[in-house]
C-alpha cells in the first residue's frame, strides 16, 4: 500500500489507523499543498487532495473511509465497531460526522485567516464558520459529558481517528483550542498520547 500524506492535513487519519494496525505500507510525503508545490501528484490525483490510498487496484481519497476500508479488508480489530453491537449506528455517525460536519467548517476558517493573502482574507466568512464550529462541537462535548473515554463501544476505535483528528486540526490547526471545553480537552489529550498517533504525526514533519 501507498499512502499520499502532507504533514498534519487530513491524510493523518489514515496514517494513524495503518500505524494502530501495525500494517506494511509507504508513506509518500508532499507538501502542502501539492496541486501548488507537488504538481506531479495530479497524475496520481486529479483532484489534487491528500490523501490518497493506493492498494492494488484500489485508490481512494476520502479520509474517514480508507480508515474504514483499512479496518474491514484488513481485519478484524477492535478499531472497528460491529453490526451486531450495540454503538454500531452512533459509530458509523461519527465517521461521517467528523468531516462534514467538524472539519469542514474549519477548512473556510483556514482559508479566510490564513492561506489567503492578505487582500482577499476575510474575518468575517472566519468568525462565522468558526462559530459553527463550535455549535456542532456540542455534540462530542455531550459525548464525553458521563466520563466516558472514547465515543464508542468502551475503546478506542476509528471513530476516535476521526473525530480526534478534527480536533487535533482545531487546536493545532485553526488554532480554536482556547474554546475546546475541559473533557474535549482531555479527550484530544488522550487520543495525541497514543504511541500510534505520535509515529503517524511526525511523518513527514519536516516537509511540513
């Protein structure tokens, strides 16, 4: 397997996933972002998005579901959550909700602060998106209200993947941690102090 990465860029949750399964691949590191500085990757990606899997003839590029595509061909394991349990429905949610729902606010806060220049950034389109942000943010919040260590089925899963990588994106990112409430706090904590998690985040470090 080959996995098309930039440093901290949506492509860490597939990272994380392969480096929790202990799986055998390549990691192929670009910088950010590579339809500007890595012309060459459009023949692998029209698109020109990270990440990219590439697996025999299977190539996908949506980052939540090369996890689950990972967890279902190369299982099982207990990152994944089964039809016959009991969270299987909240943790399918999850998976979907953490891009559309959490990262994708944060990609216009990003843009309009700054990857823009300076002429055409607007603070305005910023402090809205960034207020979604964290009226969605409300629903991990209530996860995590009872104690609760991870958001599925008692452990760690690639529902955490997910979501804890919008989180990562907002604290180190978007810069939005000042507003990350105490348990979503610790959570991201949690989820940042897993061995696996350190290996994936400093690939590619240096490339930035």
């Amino acid at each position: 397997m080959k996995l098309y990465h930039c440093h901290d860029a949506r492509s860490l949750r597939p990272l994380w996933t392969l480096e929790e399964m202990g799986l055998s691949y390549e990691p192929i590191v670009l910088p950010f972002p590579p339809r500007v500085h890595a012309k060459d990757y459009l023949n692998e990606n029209p698109l020109g998005t990270i990440p990219l899997l590439v697996d025999g003839d299977v190539r996908m590029t949506e980052s939540s579901g090369i996890c689950f595509y990972l967890t279902q061909k190369y299982g099982p394991t207990s990152l994944c959550v089964t039809p016959d349990e009991k969270d299987y429905g909240a943790f399918i949610n999850w998976l979907f909700f953490s891009d559309a729902t959490l990262t994708f606010p944060q990609t216009l806060v990003l843009r309009y602060r700054q990857f823009e220049p300076p002429e055409r950034r607007n603070e305005q389109v910023a402090a809205d998106y960034e207020k979604w942000f964290f009226a969605r943010l409300r629903a991990v919040e209530a996860a995590l209200t009872d104690g609760r260590e991870w958001l599925c089925s008692g452990r760690f899963t690639i529902a955490d993947i997910a979501i804890g990588y919008a989180l990562h994106l907002a604290d180190s990112g978007a810069k939005l941690g000042q507003g990350l409430k105490p348990q979503v706090r610790a959570y991201l904590d949690r989820a940042r102090a897993r061995p696996a998690f350190q290996r994936a985040h400093a690939i590619g470090a240096q490339v930035g």
